[in-house]
C-alpha cells in the first residue's frame, strides 16, 4: 500500500514536524510502499500533483532540518471541498487519483477547515466502499480546535509572543515620559495566543499590564479608562490585544475567505488612534504579524516534538483501521506535564471552535489570571538546538521547480 | 576617581554589552572607585540621577544576563544638549553633580547625536579647565555612524532581519496564487539594515527579489514595473523596502523629534496599498517594528562580543587622557575577519550619517550586489548561549523604583 500526506491552512513552526512525523512512521512500516506528499494540501490530490517523499527526504539529518523549517514545506491549500451531494466530480476526480497511485491512506495537517474535508472524504468513501482511510493530523497557532487539549504549533507561537512580548517590554521601558504600547495578536476569535503574552506574570513581570481578548465584550469608553488607571501606576503601559475583539465596523478590512473567515488587521492601529486622540501620550502599535507563526528559529522544543509524535500517531491510528478521525492530545497531568494521544471524530473537531475557558480570564476581563498559567507554560518548554548556515538558520526546502 | 556611565537613544540589542565592556574594564583598573549609571542617559547627570552600579550588577552571572538583555538597562534620552554659549547654567549643573560625585571620566553610549553630546561636553570641560574625560561607545542598528566600520548593535539586528526574512519567505511561497509580500525595515535615511535582508543571497535563495534603500531615487511606476517583472518569474515576489526611501508627502507621519528627525512610518502600507490597486493580486505588508532592535535572543556573537570589547577600549582610552573621542572599529580582513578597535575625535562622528555606497547596490538600484556580502556576513556570525528561565529568555533588570 502507499500512502499520502497534505498540509493545509495557515503556516505554523510545527507543521513540518507533523509531517516528518508520519513520513518516520510510515518508513518503519512494512505494510507501507511510497510516501507521496501532496503539493498545495488537497489541492495535489484533485490535480494528481505527488511527490515521492522518500526521494526528497533521504537522511535523518534531512529529518531533523525539516522539524526547525517553518511553514508547509508542500506548500498549502485554503479550498473548501463541496458536499459530495452538489458536485461528485470532484470527489471521482480525487478516487481516481487514489486508486491509480493505489493510496490506502491519506493524512491531512491541518485546522478545522481541513478536519472538514477529513470528515466529507472518509463519508465519501465509507459511501461507496472505498477502502482508503483518512485522518486528520492537527495544527493552528490559534490553538482554537476542540477535543484537543491544545494543537501543535501553539505552543511555539506562544513561546514567540511571550519572549517578544518580554523583549518589547524592555524595549518600551526607556524613556522618562509616559507611554502606552499597544501589541497585536493573532488567533482570530480565540484569546489563546494573546493569553500567552502574559506568562510573563508568572515569572513577576507586571506587563502586559492590560490584556483584551475576543472572549470579553470589549468597549472603547472601558478600554481608555483601564489605560489611565495603568498610566497612573506605570511609566510604560504595554497592552496585548487579540486581532479578532470587536471594534466598530469598518476597522477591520472585512475580506472574507472561502470558509467565510474575515481577514482580520487594524485592530492595534485603531486603538493606538484612539489613545492619541483621548489621551493624548506617547503611543504605538506593533503588530506581532507572521512572525507569530513562522519564527522558527525560537520554537518550543515540546511542542515540535508532540507534533512529530502526533503525526507518527496518525500513522498508527490508520493501520489500526480509524478513518474519519482527528489524533488529539489528551492531558493526564499539569506538573510533570504529561500528555497522552488519542483520536477522535473529525465531525467534533470541523467547523467548530475552542475559546479560552472564564476562569482564565480575570473578573474584570482585561487580563489574564493565574489559573492560565498551568495551562500554557508546559507548552512553551525546551529548546530546539538549532543548526546553523553561516549565522542563519539551516532550513529544509523542496525546489520551486518541483512544486510547480 | 570614580567614573559615570550611560545609554542613550534607541535602544539595540547590544547596548547593554558595552556597559558591561564599560563595567568589568572597570572592575579591573585600582584607579577607579565608583562606578556610576546615569538615568536617562545625559539627563541622570543633569539631575543627579545616578545609581551605584557595584551594588546592582553583583556577580559574573549578572554580567553574562546583562549581555543576553536587550534594550537600555539605565534607560535611555532623546535629549539635545544646548550650546554653551547659549545656556551655560545646564553645563554648570552638570560640573556641580561630577564634582560632588568625583567623577573623573564620563562614557556615554549612544549615535550620532549623542556623540554630539559627546563633543559639547568635552569641548566645555576644556574650555573651564576641568579634568574631566568624556568618551564617546558607539551604538545603533541603522550603521550609520562615520569613521567606524560598523557599529555595535547592527550585527544583531541584521542576524535578526536576514532570519526573519528568511522565514517569512517560507511563509508566503505556501500558497498556489501569485502574491507580493513587502517587508518594512528600519535603519532611517541608510539602507544598511535594509540590505542584510539580502544576506539571503549568498546561500542560494533568489529572495528577497527586490530591495528598496533610502541611497536610490525611489519611483512608484519604477517599483510597479520591477514588480510585475519578478512576478512572471516568480510565484511568491518578496520586497524589502527601507522605512526611509523617498515617497509623496504625507505617507510619512512626519512627526519630527528634538533632532529634527522625522519618525518614519508607514512605507510598506503604502506600497502595499499601490500594489493592490495599480497590480489587483495579492499583497501583504509586514513591518519588522522594534523587533528588529530588541530580539536579543537572536543576537550575533560577533555583535555582542565586540560591544563589549569597544565598550572596555573607551576605558582605556578615557585612563591614557583621551577625551572627546569615540571608540570605533576598524577593519583588517574580511576572511578572517578581523577587527581592531581605535578612536576617532567625536565631531567626525556627531550629526553626520553613513550610507551604503554605490558598489554595494545593483546596476539597476533595487536590490544589493554580491559585494555587500563579504561586508555584511561576517557582522551576523555566531549564537549567544542563552540562558533560559521557564521556556523564556532570562533578562537582567534594575527596579521601576530605582529608576524613577
């Protein structure tokens, strides 16, 4: 039997890692021939775009460059596959493909959209008795995905924004005259990544000294008096704000994507405008941007390896005869941090979303309290040792040429 | 004696290095007492604002944190010191607080327009016969200071902005349609940040496509017509663009600080902004922000040693009756890369600005030629060990209450 691998959705730090992690597996299985990766996620599949992987990762050290690679070294898809019901040609497309290159089983990495074509595929096939099975390996830096503890590549992009935000902290402090700095956070409607800004407390760092997320009603009149209540008490007011919390229409650019996503930005730009014109002080914005989900260079040595044992878990789950199903964490204790694989339906994990439980947050809703903590640091653990290129990092690439 | 230190303007990665460079030579010399941090660069003396640095950097530990932490730790000024002539009472203030204090050396380090301070100090001090050495410890990201190859602070920085690059080409090349990425780096009215972007050349990565700097007339048709050219060669078409290239009027904020320098914002958004109207694909713009000045945890061994060795050299310099110089480098060979560290009198230095030359720059002026590189590479060699806490860098800091 051969396999095939995607990865979907946005870019994280640890998306390689998963895919190094079912291509290993898939090597130690006899009952496994070729490994293909599909190139731009399901999108390989329809258009038969394979690669033969076993002939682009040839050493272990190829292995261990691609786990510190960022992004999808396949490149990725955002495309929403159609209920077979309205259009079944594209899903005879896709069984042709698979039938030809006699794939057995498909793993994809993605988020929620792509545990959605995880679950169309696998009821598609059980439909008309294909035997293929299909399974979904998670990622998102948003860690918004349900049944799962958390997803890898959160707890890298955690691990970035809080040290960012510790250096940005230092950064802000200089000057003798009151300031207000105002940082951007991805994780459109979850308060995930943002929460983690603020494992600086647990270390006794006081900033962020506000902290706003998607989860609380967030109101323009609260948000300046929580300012100057902070200005009052600090020279350097660092604030963290969620790139998804509501603001007044318009804000934000409103481009919807295929999956009916609003492409969020704006929201720190907006509010370091209405710092300057109600308060009146020195402010700025800084928008944390993609470096959030690709600086790899500062990942979290537990979250790179959970996504590699992650995607190796797939691989079994598969031979076991699961199909339609998502790997996910489940967390048996907090200290030692220990965590254990299970799976579940694709169908509780698609289209759904996980928001940060109350009690993370504190009674006012500007910030983050200590019950996070628990939560967030084992995930941001360990250090990668890095291979270096002449004072850059070595990083693992398949030629544009063949991407084509 | 004892002696007086300070930091001033932006902040960089490598700032604290000299301090350190300035504390341990120090520690070693039987002729200094009292080591001294002024607050606030110049502004601590002013107000006889200064702390007994013995009492805060305690041990080796502390010195090996200091240099792992970015930003300024005695905090920073924007202050332009006055003509004597003009107001004598600020220099008398300043006489009155080192005569108290018995300080007989003053280091102060900072850019361009702190080695104006630099000159006006040690200018006074002759004038009123007072024995008091002033010397000037170079720093900024932007490199542009004159006589000294480079400066301490930009190695770390262009380490960070050639990485970052480097990543965020691997996160815009993942999807199947064409797009434009603009990446906004700082360095004001010198491109020499800007062209580290390029390091990625020489190991074999056509990205960044094109490089915009503040040493080339920029035309918006121009920039158009490159783009669209590297876009029928190109899937993903990477920019690097300068904060401070040449654009209409009003896409800069245009606020001037007390130097007369304009804070420079917003280039990337707008060249975004032509491309999504004037081109119609998709286009993203990322500003690298203060990042690029603070991510010490990215920082060149190279940069960090060196800051501290220059800052050790401005001791010596000050203890064999120099004053009214800078300390600064000059280089010996590319391979190996040497270095040596000599002074030059401050008003080589003050106010003035170093730019790329026209050899480092392509023919056609919008990306840098092979011969920056033998410049730029070795300025970004070698990793800092750092020493972690809880999954976050360790950083040394003094009290808000010290400070204030």
């Amino acid at each position: 039997m051969n396999i095939a691998v995607a990865q979907s959705g946005g870019p994280t730090c640890a998306i390689n890692a998963s895919l190094v992690g079912v291509f290993r597996e898939s090597l130690k299985e006899p009952s496994i021939d070729a490994i293909f990766g599909s190139v731009n996620g399901v999108e390989g599949i329809i258009r038969d775009h394979l690669i033969d992987l076993k002939t682009m990762i040839r050493s272990n050290e190829d292995m261990e460059l691609l786990r510190q690679t960022p992004s999808t070294v396949l490149g990725s898809c955002r495309y929403k596959l159609p209920d077979w019901q309205e259009d079944e040609s594209t899903y005879q497309n896709i069984v042709q493909v698979l039938k030809r290159r006699q794939i057995g089983a498909f793993f994809y990495i993605g988020g929620n959209d792509s545990m959605d074509t995880v679950q169309k595929l696998s009821s598609y096939f059980k439909e008309i008795e294909l035997d293929v099975k299909v399974m979904g390996i998670p990622k998102t830096i948003d860690n918004d995905l349900c049944v799962t503890d958390h997803t890898p590549g959160f707890g890298s992009a955690a691990k970035y924004v809080a040290t960012t935000m510790q250096e940005i902290i230092r950064d802000s402090s200089v000057y003798s005259i009151p300031s207000v700095t105002i940082v951007e956070i991805m994780g459109r409607h979850a308060g995930w990544l943002t929460a983690s800004s603020a494992i600086l407390h647990a270390y006794g760092d006081p900033a962020p000294h506000l902290v706003y997320v998607p989860e609380t009603h967030f109101s323009a009149d609260r948000f300046l008096r929580d300012v100057e209540q902070e200005m009052a008490k600090h020279k350097a007011v660092i604030i963290a704000v969620s790139e998804g919390i509501e603001v007044p229409e318009g804000v934000q650019s409103g481009t919807v994507d295929v999956f009916g996503h609003k492409y969020l930005s704006g929201i720190g730009k907006y509010l370091e405008q209405l710092v300057r014109e109600k308060i009146g002080c020195k402010v700025r914005s800084i928008e944390l941007n993609v470096m959030q989900r690709c600086s790899s260079h500062l990942c979290s040595k537990t979250d790179i390896d959970e996504a590699e044992q992650i995607g190796a878990a797939g691989v079994q789950c598969a031979l076991r005869g699961e199909t339609g199903r998502v790997v996910v964490f489940r967390r048996m204790h907090n200290m030692p941090y220990t965590v254990v694989i299970e799976s579940a339906d694709a169908s509780q994990v698609a289209n759904r979303e996980k928001f940060l439980p109350h009690e993370f947050l504190t009674p006012a809703g500007n910030n983050i309290s200590e019950a996070a903590m628990a939560y967030l640091l084992p995930l941001i653990q360990g250090e990668i040792k890095l291979q270096m290129n002449g004072g850059i990092p070595a990083h693992f690439t398949i030629q544009e040429s063949v991407l084509k």
